[in-house]
C-alpha cells in the first residue's frame, strides 16, 4: 500500500508547535487541559517514583524466580512472563536499578540483582542484535551503580557476542536470523550503539567504535526518506551489501512511519552525537525530532498513534512505550542542541510527554495493571500481539526520562 503524506516543516510550525498539533477531538482537548494543570518540579518526580516503586514491588511479587516480566493481560488477570533470551528481558532489571538509585529503596536494588544472575547467560547469546537492550539497559545501570567488576565483565563478554553479527561485506550489524531476508536490519538496533560505545571505552578496542560508525552512517543513506521518516526493515545483499527492499514488518505499511521506529532513530542518533560530536549525527536527530513532533498526526497530548500513517481517531490505538522514549531522547538532544529555540522546543515536549503519561490516561492505578506503571503500548499491531498493554520497554524509557529530568533540569 503506498501511502500519501503531505508533510512541510517550517519555522512557524516550530514556534506554534505547542498548539498547532494535528486533529483534536474534544475528549483529547479536555486530557490536555488536565495535562496542562500540573507541572513537573520536584514533588511531582517524588510521587511518580514513589507510585513506581510501590507498582514494581508489586511486579516483582507476580514474576516467577526463572522469568521476566514481559506484559499483562487485563481480561485474565494474568502476567505474561518472558525467558531472558527475549530482546526486552533488560528493561525490567534496568528500571529496579532506576528507581533504586532515585527511591533508596533496598528492595529494588535485590529484586534487580536476582534477575541479572539468570539474565547472565545471554552475554554468549550470538543469535540475536538486541543485546543492547538485554545487557546495557541491565548490567550497563547495575555496573555504573554498583562498580561490580563481574558486571563489566559480562558486557565486556555480550558486546563481543553482538560484534560477530557485522560483516564487513554489508557494514552492518544483522538485525536478525529468521524469516526469508537475506541480511535484514531494522531501524531498532540504532539502539545497540550505545552498547558498543561503552565497550569500546571499556575495552580500549575502537573496532566497537568503528562498526558504529558504519552502521550508523549506512542506516542515514538507506534507512530514511525524503521526509526525515524512517523505513523499519532494510534487507541487504549478505555478499554485496546492496539493498535489496525496504519493508516494514511491525508498521502499518512499506512506506509508512512506524511510530516506535522513529523513536529508536531519534534515541538511536542522539547517542550517536553524544559519543562522537560529529554534526551529521546531530543533525539527523534534529530531524528525527521535528518529523515527529511536527507530525500532523501528532496528538495534541504528544503520545504517538502506534503508526503515524495510521488514521487518526479516538480508537486509534497509541504508543505509550514511542512516547517514553521520546520524552528520554528529547531531554538528551536538548542538551546538545545548539540552537535554543529547539532546546526549548525538546524539553517543552518532553515535559508535557511526561505529564501526559503521569496522568491517569495513561498510567496505572496503584496496585492494578500487573503493576507495570503504565498503560497503553502497542508491541506489533499487523501480528496482533501486545496491543493496547503495559510492555517493560514504556516503563523503562519513562523512568529514565523521569530521571534525566530530575538530574539536569533540577539538581
Ligand atoms: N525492537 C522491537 C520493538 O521495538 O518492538
């Protein structure tokens, strides 16, 4: 299906972002009043985390000892539980680690170092490209936290087993083993980068460094469109590194915007910027960010329809988890931004993300939703799976960007 999208970015579209955001029913004018009322300070921050640590003890009391949780299932009352060799079985760990250094409380830090000992043994995992997600968001927050050299270790060991999936003939890392692609890369493992950068510090090894390099540079020249969207799945030749189609496989078309693909871009080449100060990086992230939040499409309340090419409606389900890392990746770019009528821009979206999801829209009421925190993601619309649920990744992002908030914005 080929689908239309009149798209024009301007300055004024810039300056008027804050109230010019795309169709709005009269119940999303109503939210955005509510969302308006309250304001992000240190009370505010203190009472999502407080609410978070009370859901994630709850959680923690449902998973079984062997698994992670994965999402909830409302009609059931039931939590659906993953294996750690599942791409999001660090988000859980990595989240116990954020609100244990924000909260103090002892029993995040425990529930988090039981799950990383069975986490452990997906640093020999070569069968997959999320180990970012798998051993950075985990064992990257628990070594930073708690300088235990055995964490280093084990990254040091993953990011080896993620560096055997590039191939010089390609430059890039391969997404992934299955289906019928020949070389499949998807605009999600943009967020294995920030993996590599800390091995190739940690190790003293710039052969991390350089794969970065490439993969990123190939992703900007092939992975994106005329519009600053971005395609998910680009296939490779295997042997000459040509493309050979660009697909999608979790969006609503070929050539639409699949809303949680432009957040890992938008994460994706930020860190990029942080870690090699090359303006080409910083560069697409700006357009990452003005492609979204300039979205015609864009709710008013900036929580993404799961694709923006997705007919625009009140029972159009959205993406919490896409705007969670908005909310984080905006905060960042915001810091190297060197223009400050965008600096504004990216934290004053990302504020009013955060307020979004801190309200009863989205996030759970205490002691129900699984105790997940918050409500509404979509994991893959077209396969019919996680749709409309709590998923590990919406906390994780909200938290850290809860976080970031706290750490630059009011220390
Ligand atoms: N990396 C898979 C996803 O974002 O759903």
């Amino acid at each position: 299906m080929k689908i239309k999208q009149a798209l024009t970015m301007s300055a004024l579209g810039l300056a008027t972002f804050l109230n010019s955001c795309g169709p709005k029913s009269s119940n999303e004018q109503q939210d955005h009043e509510k969302v308006e009322a309250a304001s992000i300070n240190a009370d505010f921050i203190k009472k999502n985390i407080d609410f978070s640590v009370q859901q994630y003890q709850h959680l923690g009391s449902l998973v079984p000892e062997d698994k992670l949780p994965r999402t909830y299932n409302k009609e059931e009352d039931k939590l659906i539980p993953s294996g750690t060799s599942w791409w999001t079985s660090g988000f859980y760990p990595g989240t116990l680690l954020y609100l244990f250094e924000m909260s103090g409380d002892s029993s995040m830090l425990a529930l988090a170092e039981q799950k990383l000992e069975i986490l452990e043994k997906e640093k020999d995992n070569k069968g997959t490209h999320d180990l970012g997600f798998m051993l950075y968001c985990s064992f990257g927050n628990a070594y930073r936290i708690t300088g235990n050299e055995h964490y280093k270790d084990i990254m040091l060991q993953g990011a080896e087993s993620l560096a055997t999936r590039f191939h010089p003939e390609t430059g890039l890392i391969k997404s992934w083993d299955h289906g019928t692609w020949s070389y499949p890369v998807i605009i999600d493992n943009m967020m294995n980068l920030e993996f590599l950068f800390w091995a190739s510090e940690a190790s003293g090894d710039n052969k991390y460094y350089n794969i970065n390099l490439s993969h990123a540079d190939s992703t900007i020249l092939n992975h994106f469109r005329e519009d600053n969207s971005s395609y998910h799945v680009i296939d490779y030749d295997a042997t000459t590194g040509k493309v050979i189609q660009k697909k999608t496989h979790q969006g609503l078309a070929d050539d639409s915007a699949w809303a949680r693909g432009q957040s890992w871009g938008l994460y994706g080449f930020t860190v990029m910027y942080r870690d090699t100060k090359d303006p080409k990086y910083l560069e697409q992230a700006e357009k990452i960010a003005a492609f979204t939040l300039e979205h015609p499409n864009m709710p008013e309340d900036l929580v993404p329809y799961w694709d923006f090419n997705a007919a625009a409606s009140d029972t159009t389900y959205r993406d919490a988890s896409a705007a969670a890392i908005n909310a984080s990746a905006l905060l960042e770019l915001n810091q190297y931004t060197k223009d400050a009528k965008k600096a504004e821009w990216y934290k004053s979206a990302a504020e009013k993300i955060l307020l979004s999801l801190s309200s009863e829209k989205y996030q759970a009421q205490l002691g129900k939703n699984g105790g997940f925190i918050l409500e509404h993601s979509v994991g893959s619309l077209p396969h019919n799976s996680e749709v409309d649920v709590p998923l590990t990744y919406a906390d994780y992002y909200y938290i850290e960007a809860l976080k970031r908030y706290q750490d630059w914005f009011l220390n």
